[in-house]
C-alpha cells in the first residue's frame, strides 16, 4: 500500500523548521549578548549620574558653608583686619551721637587678643548707648578697665568724657 503523503512537501518544511530554529537561537543570542552590553552601559550611566548628584549635592553644600564660614569670619578680626575694625569701633560712636577715638593699639602679652584703647566723648546717654553696642558687636570683646568723668557742660547738657581699655578676644594674628 502506497501513502499519499507528500515527502518532499515534509522534508522542506522539517528543513524549514530546522533553520528557523537556528535562526531563532541565533538572533537569541545576539539579544542576550547586546542585552548585557546595555545592561553594563546603564549601570555605568547610572553610576555616573549618582555620581553627578553627588558632587551637585557637594557643591550645594560648599555653598552653604561658605555662606556659614563668611559668617563666623565676621566675628574674628585679622592682624589685617585691625584698621576696619578699629573704623567699626568709632562709627559705633558716630551712630549714637558720641565721638570716639582709639589712644591705643597693641597685642597682648600673651597673645590672647589685641588691646585697644579709647576715648569718647559725649552725652550719658550717648556713652551707655555706645557701651551697649560694644558689648552686642559681633566681635567677642572684654572690657579690661574703664574711667567714666563728668566733663564740660553746656548749659543743660552735660558731656561725659569716657576712658577704656577693651580686648579684641577674637583676634587672629
């Protein structure tokens, strides 16, 4: 008995199949490889990009610290600094109507601070008011001593004539 199924329609498709399947391992393989490749590419993208928000976070924080550093800088005074802060002293005066004069510029003995000595001139009031500015400044000052007199009047009024001696604390050679 003869079948009347086709062979040769059968041994092209089983060829067919074949190659398919080749065709599919193959184009299988090249997936998973090219996979891996764009896989290691995001990895190291994504560590650059932490790395990136690192150093913005960095560079965001050097600038509040800057801000905080220029700050605390303002309460220290450099060797270099002497004359503005010596200026800040007597516009202090200016601002509450007394006038002030430095006598006196010198380090201390031990290198703790810079002794300054000054005069002001002015009503009581005047002078308390600028005592009271010193003793808020943004510099860490200590009176050492202070000679307060009654001075020349004029009519009413009354000048007092002030004499101290304070230490620049934070003072940074």
């Amino acid at each position: 008995m003869q079948s009347n199924f086709p062979k040769v329609p059968f041994f092209i498709s089983i060829i067919f199949f074949i190659l398919s399947c080749l065709l599919f391992v193959y184009l299988n393989r090249l997936i998973n490889s090219d996979d891996k490749e764009v896989r290691a590419k995001e990895e190291r993208w994504q560590i650059e990009a932490r790395r990136r928000d690192e150093i913005k976070a960095l560079d965001r924080s050097v600038r509040v610290i800057e801000v905080e550093r220029a700050a605390l800088e303002t309460h220290f005074a450099r060797s270099s600094d002497i004359v503005p802060f010596l200026d800040t002293m007597e516009e202090l005066a200016t601002q509450v109507g007394a006038k002030a004069e430095v006598t006196s510029v010198a380090i201390a003995d031990d290198h703790s601070g810079l002794l300054v000595g000054m005069k002001a001139t002015g009503l009581f009031t005047e002078l308390y008011k600028f005592l009271t500015l010193l003793e808020n400044s943004q510099y860490a000052l200590e009176f050492v001593s202070m000679d307060i007199k009654k001075g020349s009047s004029t009519g009413r009024l009354v000048d007092w004539d002030m004499i101290f001696n304070l230490k620049l604390l934070s003072f940074v050679e």
